[in-house]
C-alpha cells in the first residue's frame, strides 16, 4: 500500500451506480463539444499551413515538435494537478466549465492567418496552435475522467463511453458533410481561402462552448478525493509524484499508452494528410465530405455493436483486433487511390469507421486499469493515466502529421501544383496509406501485451463495492 491514503467512494450505491440515460446523453455533449473544437485542426491544419499559410514542410514538422515536447510536461502535469483539485464541483469539472470558451477562442486564433513577414506567421502558428493544445488538454482530458468518477460499474462506464461515441458520431457526421462545403462557400470556391478556414473554425467554436457547458451541468463525480482531508502544498506535491510514480511503473498503463500512441500516430497521421489524397491523388476535393460523412456514420454503428464485445471479451483483445481490421482498410484505400475507383470512396469511409473500435475500448480499458492501479497501491491516478493517454493522442496527431507531411515532399509532393507525375502520385498513395497500416499492426501487439483481462476487472469491480461498503 502507497503512502498515500485510498480515494473514497461517496457512497455503497456507487460501486454499482445506475446512471440515467439523460445523464449519459448530457455527458455526450462533452465528447460533440470536443469534436466541434478539435476536428477542423486534426483534418485541415497540415493542408492549411501549407496551401494557405505558406509554411514549408519543415517549419511545420518543427511546430509540431516543439508543441509536443511541451505536451510532455503540460499534459501530465495538468492530469496530476486535475486529480488534486478540490472545488465544490469536483476535481474535474471545472475545467469543462472554465476551459470551454478559452478553447474555444484558440480554435479560431489557429485559423487567423495574419498579414505579416514568414518568420513572424511561423512563431504566431506556434503560439496558436500550442495554446489551443493547451486548452484542449485541460478540457478534453477532464471530459474523459468525470466518466470513471461518475460510477465504478465497469457496464455503466461502457455505456457512458458508447453513448459518447454516438455523440461524436453524429457530430463527426455533420462535421464532415459540411466543413469542406463551409471552407469553399466563405471562401469563394477556394479551397485555399484563409477567410473559409477562418469562418468554419468561428462558426465550430461557437458551437462547442453549450455543449461542454451542457456536459458540465450533466454529470457528478461520485468517486472524489476526501474534500475534508485538508493538505499542505508539499504534502499534495508528494502525492503528485506519488501518482506519476504508480502511473509509469504499471506495465499495463504503459503498454495502453503505447498502443494509443502507436494506433493514434496511423490514424491522426493519415488524418492529416487525408485531404492531399483526395486534392492531388484522386484530383476531387469534393469527395472529401462524402468519405468523412460515411466514415462517421461508420462510427456511429461502432458504439452499438461495441459494448456487446467489450462487455463479454477482454478488452485488450478487442483493441487489437481493431488494430489489425483498420490495417486492412489502408490496403484498400490503397488500391481505390490507384485504380481511381471513386465509386468505392464512400464504402471505404464506411468500412474504415465501422471497424474504428480502438478508440472506445481504449477509454473503458483505461478504466480498468485506473482501479487496478488503485487497488494495488493506494492511488487514484484518474488525471495522470488519462493525461498520459491524452498525450499519446496528440503525440500522434502532431508526429503523424508532420511525418506523413515531409515523407509526401520527399516523394515529390509541391503545394498547389496541377501536374504532378504518375510515379509521384503512386508514392503518396502508398505514403498515405501503407505507413499508418504499418503503426496500426505494431498497436495491435502493444494492445495484446496488456495484462487486464475480463475476469481481473470483475474481481476488480468486486473489491471496490467492497470499499465502498467498508466507507
């Protein structure tokens, strides 16, 4: 047992705790909150940069590196502090009430391309993009821990997550049928226009503060830190290293967070290189919005079929089979970019959503592990695993993007030009989707490598019911 002492369940009903289905629509917001502020930086930043900001390959690459060596320190940090904060609202909550809007003002500060020399627009994008990664950690990773507070039945947690996938399914369906739409229409037609990539992340970012409020109003942490248990800085201090500590030296959160990093760097990279494929490979930016509004619908059908897998299969087996099944869909986009079969577009898109499981099992697996660690030692490391998984995502985004962005210019890729020859188009296709094929199969054996299985979470539930009697 830790030095540090167990965080206590509010209740013995919390152990088992059944939520409302409005508690859980309510709690879905967060997740259409987080798609509205995040997907148009995900999807377009990299082709932003490049086609309308005027940034060279390796500036980008540089941004992006210098913003996650950042995240290394903010994303953890934030976790650890996160899980320490006593307010009458929680310990996370009150990021998504106060976080939102200053989210939200980043987003469009990211799309604001100044009149101003090159080397200036470079260190604005730096700050922009850095500070909106900074909002989003603090919104973001509080959104996916009041989910392992608001109860510690292993069921109800994966019915909140699944109710979350549904919320971003439907928004991710509406996102992408019409951001590129919205992009041409403000501006003009173009689909290199500053002023349509800077109105699609106005009007996305107005949306996203109701529904992070929304959230906010919806949920209750049940599972807390002890709010009478008055401590010094030091004393919290402590017990922040504590929770790194306990976090790093549980082989099954690393390996989780392995395997996010590893499946996250495939699929954020391809994401962010994704509009390069239909602009210059497949010469139709406007197949855009159908594969991304296919490929939403897709995973909208995920968190119906999901929760009967994960609640009858070890998770880790789950992760890995999604894994290996996106793996397959890159070699069939792939093939549809080389024959030019534009009528498959939209099966692909589906194909490629409906078998997106990872992300679902990832956050109720990472529950698991959460009490596990807890149970082992004392600790309650909610903010710091979640932060860690968090990180691994943006790690992803940021690593994938810039790498898929320098190996599409080492194979002959030039911004915005019309005829580029056959060889290099080849190439980018197998850029595009070879390379996160390759990470999605090595996540695969990291996913496999963790030790949670179906019965240890069930003992696991168990014990804490336990607790939460013995409180």
């Amino acid at each position: 047992m830790s030095e540090n002492t167990n965080t206590p369940v509010q209740s013995s009903a919390a152990a088992a705790n059944k939520l409302s289905i409005w508690t859980k629509i309510g709690y879905s917001f967060g997740e259409i909150g987080s798609q509205c502020s995040w997907t148009l930086i995900s999807s377009y930043l990299t082709v932003y940069y490049t086609d309308v900001v005027g940034l060279t390959p390796v500036i980008i690459s540089a941004i992006m590196l210098i913003a996650r060596i950042w995240d290394a320190i903010n994303d953890p940090m934030f976790g650890a502090i996160a899980e320490k904060t006593k307010s009458k609202w929680g310990r996370f909550r009150p990021y998504i009430l106060w976080g939102a809007p200053i989210l939200a003002l980043f987003n469009c500060l990211t799309f604001l391309n100044l009149d101003i020399p090159n080397g200036w627009k470079a260190i604005w994008c730096g700050f922009t993009y850095i500070g909106c990664g900074m909002a989003y950690t603090a919104v973001n990773i509080s959104t996916q821990c009041v989910a392992n507070v608001m109860t510690a039945s292993n069921e109800e947690r994966v019915s909140l997550n699944a109710f979350k996938g549904i919320g971003s399914g439907l928004i991710q369906m509406v996102i992408s049928a019409v951001t590129m739409p919205m992009i041409l229409k403000f501006g003009n037609g173009s689909a290199s226009s500053a002023h349509g990539y800077f109105m699609a992340a106005l009007v996305f970012s107005i949306v996203c503060i109701p529904c992070f409020w929304v959230c906010f109003a919806s949920t209750k942490e049940i599972i807390g830190a002890n709010e009478s248990d008055k401590k010094s800085i030091g004393q919290t201090m402590k017990e922040l290293g504590y929770s790194f500590k306990y976090t790093l030296s549980d082989k099954n959160a690393l390996f989780l967070i392995l395997a996010m990093f590893t499946f996250l760097t495939g699929l954020f990279g391809r994401i962010g290189i994704m509009a390069y494929y239909f602009i210059y490979i497949m010469k139709n930016p406007a197949l855009i919005a159908g594969f991304a509004t296919a490929m939403s619908a897709g995973m909208l059908v995920v968190n119906f079929y999901a929760p009967f897998l994960l609640n009858r299969i070890s998770k880790k087996y789950v992760g890995a089979l999604g894994c290996i099944a996106q793996a397959l869909c890159c070699v069939f986009f792939y093939i549809i970019g080389e024959n030019q079969l534009t009528s498959l577009v939209v099966l692909s898109g589906f194909l490629y959503g409906v078998t997106n499981v990872v992300s679902i099992t990832c956050f109720t697996l990472s529950a698991e592990i959460i009490d596990d660690n807890w149970i082992r030692t004392g600790v309650r490391s909610d903010g710091v695993i979640v932060s860690c998984i968090s990180f691994s995502t943006k790690m992803g985004n940021a690593i994938g993007g810039s790498i898929g962005i320098l190996a599409l210019s080492a194979v002959g890729y030039v911004a915005n030009a019309e005829n580029l020859s056959a060889t290099v188009l080849s190439n980018m296709d197998k850029v595009i989707n070879f390379a996160p094929a390759a990470f999605f199969i090595v996540a695969a054996i990291f996913f496999a490598c963790v030790g949670m299985t179906k019965e240890k979470a069930k003992a696991n539930e168990a014990k804490i019911a336990a607790m939460a009697k013995a409180e």
